[in-house]
C-alpha cells in the first residue's frame, strides 16, 4: 500500500519546482540561517510562517504532556515545512530543529496567501504539493499502526534515501543518528541497532563514515 502511494505522490510533485515557484511568484521572504542543533521554532509558539529549505536539514519533534519526545519528520532541502499555518493552527505543534547547518526561506502566512489567491496556476501547484504531503503523513501513520519496528526501520531509511519520490534516489543518507531513528519509528535505539547490523550483514546498507541504502532493502518492507 505504501510504495503505490509513494509512487501516486512521484507523479504528483516531480512536475513542481519549489524553488522556481517562489521565484516566480515575487514573494516577499527573508533568509535565515541556523547552526547543527539550533532551535528554529519551538511547540507553542506563534504559528505565522512557513519554512522552505534551501541547503541542510530540519527534524521535526513533539513533546507530550509527560515529557516524551517523538520524532515526526526529517525535511531536507526543496522541503516546505510549518505549513499547518495555512490550515488555521494558531500555535506550533513540534519543534523544528537545525540537523545541520541549514538555510531557510522564512515566508510570511499573509504574504503566500496573498499569491495563492492571484496566482492560479502557482496555487494549484502548490495546494497538490501540500496534498501530497498529507498523503505521506498518513502513509506514516498507518505504518506505525500495522508495521513491526523492523519495517518501519527500513521504510524510514528507504523515505530518507528518496526511494518512490524521485527518479534518482540519494543512497547516501544525510546525518542522523539511532537515537533519533528510535523517536521516529516509535522504538529503543537497542531494537534500531540490532536491525541496523543485521540490514548491514544482509548488504541493504553500508556504512563506511556514511550511511548508504540498497534498493535491496526494498525486500523488508514488500516481504509480508
């Protein structure tokens, strides 16, 4: 169910160009840059921008009211995030935090719905590529409800290194550690280590300094 779906979003998003759109559209934005591990916004605060990645990486993390943190997304660049501003959310629901040095385009909520509104075809480019966004949330949500932490590992490196969401996978994952893999898959950095040696010593991934993901590794998640 997920590789169709992921294939449905290929179709979807490879006609539209992030970067251009901005461009295109004359929207008023600043740049912001942020250092590995500097806070970018945080839960609870104001929600009135959206975020779009230029260069480095972001995690996405939500506390809850007992102090355990979950991690609900890695963004890279061409990412948009923050978006729930548009659909009315007040507030932040997680905290975005730098993984890297990172450079973001920092765009207003009143500033993108202004061009959404005079440019047509720029709005339905983006509404299907926000669309798309929400189809892979709820492609992760099932997969944490049905899927045993040994699959949900290996969708999770398969999602980071672009395989399904684009024509030229990267292979070579950006920086990111066990403990955080734990927080997104929902499981003990023990389980993520013990699956990571075994997907190494079955030659799905390599690691050498960096880490690198096999198409091979397809198998767990498609093995029923």
């Amino acid at each position: 169910m997920g590789t169709k779906t992921k294939s449905r979003k290929s179709k979807k998003t490879k006609s539209f160009d992030a970067q251009g759109f901005l461009d295109t559209a004359g929207l008023v934005r600043k740049i912001a840059e942020f250092r590995r591990h500097e806070s970018i916004y945080s839960q609870g605060e104001a929600a009135d921008s959206v975020m779009y990645i230029q260069k480095g990486g972001v995690k996405f993390s939500v506390v809850n009211a007992s102090g355990k943190e979950a991690v609900v997304g890695l963004f890279g660049p061409s990412d948009f995030f923050g978006e729930g501003c548009m659909a009315g959310q007040s507030l932040r629901t997680g905290t975005a935090t730098a993984t890297m040095a990172t450079t973001i385009l920092v765009i207003q909520k009143d500033e993108l719905l202004r061009v959404l509104r005079t440019e047509h075809k720029l709005s339905d480019q983006f509404i299907a590529y926000m669309l798309a966004h929400n189809v892979r949330v709820e492609d992760d949500l099932i997969d944490q409800l049905f899927n045993s932490s040994e699959k949900r590992l290996a969708r999770t490196l398969l999602q980071l290194a672009h395989y399904g969401t684009q024509e030229h996978p990267d292979h070579i994952l950006p920086r990111v550690s066990q403990e955080t893999l734990a927080k997104m898959i929902g499981t003990t950095r023990t389980r993520v280590n013990f699956f990571m040696n075994k997907f190494r010593k079955l030659g799905f991934i390599e690691y050498n300094g960096k880490l690198t993901v096999n198409k091979t590794l397809l198998q767990v998640v498609l093995n029923e």
